[in-house]
C-alpha cells in the first residue's frame, strides 16, 4: 500500500508524536508499505526508507519549535506523482488542510488521527474562551475523514462528545528495546542529581511548556526531605520554570534520547507527571518500559496506561496534596516500590510497535476497501 502522510510535526523534533509516527513509518516501510511524508521542512529528505517532503514554514508564535507550513500547488504535483492508496493527516491543522483537500480533490481515502489535545492547551495560553470554536473547526476537518483515530479511550469519548465521528482506537506503543530497567546506573543517578546519589531522585522527561503543568512538581519537591528534582527535555516556559525552581534542588539536564534517556529513567526513584492534557502520554510508557514508577494526574488518557497501586500511581489533580501524598507513599514502601517497578515493565512489554502498525494497516485496509465517503459537512 501506497500512504501519504501529512504532519504538522516530524524529525528532527522531538516530542510523542514524533516518536509514534518515526515507528510507524519504520514499520510500515519494513513490512512492504510505501510511505511519502510531508512535514515543515527540517532538513531530513528521508526517513527508513520512506521519502520526506519537507514544505517550508514559520514558526508557531505560542509554540516556537513548530512551524507552520502553509499549502501549496506543489503539494498536489508530488501526490499525483506518488498515487497513494491513502492519505492519513495526523494533527490536522495547516498543512494538514493540504492533506485534506487533496483527498477530495484527487478522490484517495482519508484517514485522520487525534494526537494533541488542543482545545485543552488553550486554558494554559489565555485563550480558553475559544476552545468551542476549536472543537467546532476540529469537527468540520475530521469529520471529512472516514476513520479518525485516537490514542486513548478517553480521546475517543471525548472526540465523539463533540460530534466528531467514525472514532476508533490506535492502541499504544512503546520501544521495549531501548526502555529497559536494566540500564540504571550510579553514574546517571549521580549525574541527574548533580553529585548527590544517595538522595530520592524525581524525575519529569518532556517538553518545558505551560500545559504540562510542571510547576506544580514544585510542592511535592519540597514535601520529600533531601530530594533532587531533574527536569528532562526543553521548551519555550523553561526560563519561568528556571525562576520558579530557583533555590530548589532542581537539575534541569536539556534533552537526552535513546540509551542515555532510558538510562535517566531506570535511575530515577520516581517519574513525576502532572499534566492534565495527556491523550495518552508516551513517555509514561517509556518511563514503565525502563522501570521507573509513575505519579501520574489521573486524567485524559494517562489511566488507560497507569492502573493505581499496581504498575504506579495516579492522584486526582484538582487535589493540591494528592501528588504529594501519591509520591510519598511511592517513595515510603521500598518493597512495593520495587513491585510497581516489575508491574510497570510487564504493563510495557505488552505494546510493541510491531503490534500497533499491524492494528493501523488493518485500519488503512478496511478504509481503502470500504469505499464509503463522508458526506462533506
């Protein structure tokens, strides 16, 4: 089968949904799929096989890392070239739209995915009195496509709470190879708590941004005597984090990946997560595929991953004390401690990536095949 995909993100940037799409592709391309990318331009022009069509963008004003690549004639001279089967847009947006109207225009089934909770991120920007008109344009650009997926049961409650339809669920996937307990080590501990291996180690793992809500780790740092805070990754809210932890015992390490990123989470005590915007949570299962115990918000799709006091714990996140108190009892019980740890690394193994593409191939059979077309809204 011959796929178009249209995303508004992809290497070398690293986030959740890069990850997720550089697997799939990788699977895709390994099993005898041909895949066609088109992404804002960063450099790459091919991936595992498959051919990136970069698009030139701008930056996102809210949102610096990501750009905005705007739809262009070109777009549609390159699809007819490559005569894909189907297009899937993940995150429709901007150049999503191009993925869309192509679809139309050119008749190629349509597949649409659901990755980052956006209406929810407005809260955290000023902008909340405009998540009904977000959810309404979402609407209108999913419900063109004849198979939305998302990552979580609550994303497709959710999803179809708002009047989006044909939802279905893309199950997880995490790299159980490169996330192993085994790779602990004194040397990353020491380094993540800067010189002081012998204190409880927290760890958070993602990008430095208003929504993931990482100030609120502040209280439970400072609830836990002698413990170290190390902040992995980076973003555009980490000089505010930088003055909101200043005086703390917080390291913040910049971005690691691959075996040094396992590494930091099999080291760690605890990996903190208080984010209320989760459609899954990726990194929660990378952080359970290396061993390390989750404290985790219970909301959006993190309690599809995390079941409470058997592979970590979640707290309710409107209660100021219920991360304190979740990490405390984590970091009091060293011998559930280390059951959270084996349960956590049993809950992982259970979703390769191999599994989750041969799920999304079955998904992309059944649309090319159906041949039932949305009526436009």
């Amino acid at each position: 089968m011959r796929i178009a995909l249209f995303t508004e993100t992809f290497l070398p940037k690293v986030d959740g949904i890069v990850t997720r799409l550089r697997h799939t592709v990788e699977h895709l391309q390994r099993t005898g799929d041909q895949v066609l990318v088109f992404s804002p331009d960063g450099g790459l022009t091919e991936y595992k096989g498959a051919k990136i069509y970069g698009v030139p963008g701008i930056p996102l004003p809210l949102y610096p890392e990501l750009k905005l690549a705007f739809p262009r004639p070109s777009i549609g001279e390159a699809l007819e070239r490559f005569r894909p089967d189907l297009v899937h847009i993940v995150n429709p947006a901007v150049l999503g739209l191009a993925g869309l109207y192509y679809s139309k225009t050119l008749k190629i089934p349509l597949v649409a995915s659901y990755h980052t909770h956006l209406p929810k991120y407005l809260e955290h920007y000023g902008l909340g009195m405009l998540e009904g008109l977000l959810w309404e344009l979402l609407k209108a650009g999913h419900n063109q496509a004849q198979l939305n997926l998302c990552t979580s049961t609550a994303m497709v409650e959710e999803l179809t709470a708002h009047g989006i339809e044909r939802v279905d669920l893309w199950q997880r996937g995490v790299d159980t190879e490169t996330f192993q307990p085994s790779l602990a080590s004194q040397e990353m501990r020491s380094r993540l708590s800067q010189g002081h291996p012998e204190a409880p180690l927290l760890l958070y793992v993602g990008r430095l941004s208003a929504e993931k809500e990482i100030d609120r780790i502040k209280p439970v740092l400072e609830a836990i005597p002698n413990a170290r805070l190390a902040l992995v990754g980076d973003g555009p809210f980490r000089q505010e984090l930088e003055k909101h932890f200043a005086g703390t015992p917080t390291h913040f390490v910049g971005y690691l990946g691959g075996k040094e990123l396992s590494s930091a989470f099999a080291s760690a005590d605890a990996f903190v997560f208080p984010s209320r915007t989760e459609t899954l949570g990726l990194v929660l299962l990378e952080a359970m595929a290396a061993g390390c115990p989750v404290v985790a918000a219970r909301s959006g799709g993190i309690p599809d991953i995390v079941t409470d006091g058997v592979n970590g714990y979640l707290f309710d996140p409107t209660d100021e004390q219920g991360a304190i108190a979740a990490t405390q009892a984590l970091l009091n019980q060293i011998e559930k401690r280390e059951t959270l740890r084996q349960n956590a690394r049993l809950e992982a193994e259970r979703w390769g990536w191999a599994a989750a593409t041969r799920q999304l191939q079955s998904y992309y059979r059944a649309v090319v095949n159906s041949q039932v077309l949305p009526s436009a809204a």
